[in-house]
C-alpha cells in the first residue's frame, strides 16, 4: 500500500510541476525533453504519463496556451494558465454527469459532533493525488487532499472533524466513490481497482452531509450554481448572496468547505484573475482547473460546477 501510494503522489507532483513550469515558460516555447528533464524523466515517460493525466501530449497543451486567446490576454493581470483557461479546452474524455444534493446538518446534530455516526473512510487515488474522504449513510461528510496516509494517520484526521463518530477503515467504498466523482480514478491507495458502476446508478445523487453556519451553507451552496467552465472571486461570490461587503467573510467559508472538488472551491480566484491560495497547495488549485478545461466537454445546458448538477 505504501508503495502504490508514493508512486501515485509522486506521479501528481510531476504534473503539478510541469503545469507550473509550463504556465511560467510558454513564451520560450520549451522542448518535450526540457520539461522531462526538469522533472528528472525521460521525454517518452513524460508524454506518455502527462497524456494519460490530461488526455492531450503536452506539445497540444503549450500550443493552446498561446492560441489566440491567450495572446489577447496579454495586457491583462493574472497567469497564462487563466487564459488558457478562456479557451475552453476538451480532451476525448469528459466527466460524469453527477447529481449533486446538499444537505445541511441541523443544529442539534451538529451539536452531538458526530456522535452514534458510522463514517466508513479510507484513502483513494485521485488525479490531483491522495484523497481522504469519509462517507455516511446520509451523504459524503469529508473530502480532502493528503500527500501521504496510512490508516492510523487518516483516523486521526478525520477524527478530529468528528470527534464522537465511529470511523470504519473501507478503502473499497472510498476507492468507488473515486471512480464515480473522476471516471478514470477509483483506485486503492493499495493496488486495487473498482470500476465504477454505470447508467443508472451514475445519474442517481450523489449526497453530500455537511455542517456549517448559515454564511457557509450560503457560500458552498453558490458555488455550487456556478457554470461547467466558470470561475468566481470573493467579492462575486459575496455579490452573489447580497453580501457585496462580506468578501473576508465569503474567504473565511470558501477556507471551510469540508468536501473538496465537490463543492468546487478551488474555482474561486482574486479579483486580478491570480489563482490566489489553495488550503491544499497553490499547485494542486492550478493543476485542477487545468484539468477540468482539459476534461471537460463544452457547457451543456443545466451543468454545474466540475460536472455536477445543482439539486434544487
């Protein structure tokens, strides 16, 4: 298990850093075998692993970058990763449609912290690395980016959000869970792989159970609504809610969002279009909306973010 689990980490942080060092050198228009290098990879294991990541030879990435859009984007603030992100990018492969259902915890349940809750939990593969995550039978309670884990150190974590719950070690549920949120994932941070099921089980909800103040639930609901392609800032999101002075605030609750990916904060920039902090690293933030421009299909009518539909 560890050593599928450091191989899988270490394959992320490659991209991660070709991502980044692309998005800082486009203009030099840098070789195949140059990235490779500056990752310590042979330029045929470093195609083929990006391809696999993206969809695309890194080659077609940089020429997207500096396609026309980016090139009109020039004079304006924030990285060439944010332009390229205009162009609306697809790879051959696109998301699951994913029915999202939120569904808030209620006072008093969020005041038992837990308490009589099973939580299965385990440790999955994802393409952004190691996740941790835990499900209940009321929805998914937890989703967070680890770089390493075994199952004592991914109790603890979880603990700590639900001190009173009773934690059951199942990384099968959380490696399916993988499968169905990233269709390419949904392997076991120990080797093994699940399948993930198909037709109707992939339309039905996908719930979430969370807790959080009336301000967060206003947030992480919004960030729900937002478009397959669209990114937000503070001060939009606080717009959003009628809030227009509450953009620390709206920080504070995008900071606090406990299922990541799924409630997409990740998507919310400054307001000069800079990608801004990550509570998951800045590298893992630019890798994912690479990933999802990559990924994704072109806007269809009623998409969410990242794939997921608003339940209402």
């Amino acid at each position: 298990m560890a050593a599928m689990q450091n191989l899988n980490s270490r394959n992320f942080e490659r991209i991660a850093r070709a991502i980044a060092y692309i998005d800082a050198h486009w203009q030099e228009q840098p070789r195949l075998p140059d990235i490779a290098a500056k990752l310590h990879l042979s330029a045929f294991h470093f195609d083929r692993l990006f391809h696999e990541w993206a969809g695309i030879t890194p080659k077609t990435y940089i020429q997207h970058i500096t396609g026309t859009v980016a090139k009109q984007r020039l004079g304006q603030k924030g990285s060439l990763l944010e332009a390229s992100l205009a162009v609306g990018l697809s790879g051959p492969s696109r998301l699951h449609d994913l029915i999202v259902k939120l569904e808030a915890m209620t006072p008093a349940e969020t005041a038992r912290a837990g308490a009589g809750v099973p939580i299965d939990f385990g440790v999955a593969s994802t393409p952004f690395g190691l996740m941790l995550a835990g499900c209940t039978a009321r929805g998914v309670c937890h989703l967070a980016f680890v770089e390493a884990a075994t199952q004592a150190s991914a109790r603890a974590e979880l603990q700590q959000s639900w001190p009173k719950a009773s934690l059951n070690w199942n990384p099968e549920a959380i490696a399916a869970l993988a499968g169905r949120i990233w269709p390419a994932a949904g392997t076991v941070a120990g080797g093994s792989v699940v399948t993930p099921a198909a037709g109707r089980f992939a339309r039905s909800p996908l719930k979430l159970w969370v807790r959080g103040t009336a301000f967060q639930l206003q947030i992480w609901r919004a960030l729900l609504a937002l478009g397959s392609s669209e990114r937000t800032s503070y001060g939009a999101l606080a717009e959003s809610i009628g809030q227009p002075r509450a953009a620390r605030a709206v920080g504070t609750a995008v900071g606090a969002n406990p299922v990541a990916w799924l409630i997409p904060c990740h998507r919310v920039l400054r307001a000069s279009g800079e990608l801004g902090g990550y509570h998951w690293g800045v590298e893992r933030k630019r890798a994912m909306l690479a990933w999802e421009s990559l990924h994704h299909a072109r806007h269809q009518p009623g998409a969410g973010a990242a794939g997921v539909y608003l339940n209402t």
